[in-house]
C-alpha cells in the first residue's frame, strides 16, 4: 500500500483532544475514554479492535498504571487507525476500478489476470487455488469482503 504518514496537523487534534479528555492533566486518560477520544475525532473503531490494539501497545502495564493510557500510546493507536483507514480506502478505489459493470462483484477472469501480473513467479495452481479460497460460494465472481480477504491475507 501507500507511503501513509500522519501529518502534523492530525496528530495536533489528536493531542489536543486526547489533553481533553485528561480532565487532571496528569498526562494520561482512562483506558475507558479511549473509544470517545477516537469518536470526538471521528474515527470508528471496534471495541473489540480497541481493546486489542489498547493491549499490545499497553504491553507495559504496571499496577499503578492499569486502566489509563499515555499519550505516546495513543499516538501509536492514532496513526494505526488512520493507516488502516487509508489501506481501506486504497482497497476500495482498486475494487471500484476492476468492478467494470459496477455490479459489486469482479469476474474471477479478471481476478486471474490482476494476481498473475502481480505475482512474478506464481504458478497456475497457485493461482487456481488463490481463485478457489477467494471465491468461497463458487459464484465465478468475487465480491468486495471476498477481495479484501485475498488483499490483506499474510
């Protein structure tokens, strides 16, 4: 995907609103208010993906520290955020590009030929099987959430 960056502007608002929510100013916010902190900066983000994300970047957790985030924490799931975003909206563009009827859906014809020129080396079985796990209902047509699966799978 893109070179994102996170310009200085976004982590401004992102500082300032976090500073909103640190009613004592004692530099961190209650690991509660973070779903609020990313809606006051309109971004919509799972609890689940939140809680996840909270706990990998909050590896460090002490007793004392349990329950609140810092803003150098925040920062990290800020520019995650915005990111995932963006890799969304570059997946969508793609999508909408090769979905030529504009039925919501791309022939797997079409699919084939895009995975052979990204793929130097990769071999017709490889594709064949690519195409099988893709198209998971056999409709000979890949969706959006069945094309973002084959996009974004490691």
């Amino acid at each position: 995907m893109s070179d994102f960056k996170v310009t200085e502007k976004q982590f401004n608002d992102a500082h300032n609103t976090f500073n909103l929510f640190d009613k004592k100013g004692n530099g961190h916010v209650s690991t509660k208010e973070l779903a609020n902190i990313f809606k006051s900066l309109a971004l919509q983000i799972s609890a689940d993906k939140l809680k996840e994300w909270a706990d990998e970047v909050d590896e460090e957790v002490t007793q004392k520290t349990l329950g609140y985030m810092e803003w150098e924490n925040f920062k990290i799931l800020f520019e995650r955020k915005l990111k995932e975003d963006e890799d969304e909206r570059e997946l969508r563009d793609a999508f909408r590009v090769l979905d030529k009827q504009n039925k919501g859906t791309i022939p797997v014809d079409d699919l084939r030929w895009i995975l052979k020129s990204l793929g130097d080396d990769i071999t017709e079985e490889e594709l064949d099987d690519m195409i099988a796990e893709t198209d998971t209902d056999g409709s000979g047509t890949v969706d959006y959430e069945e094309f973002k699966s084959l996009m974004t799978s490691d």
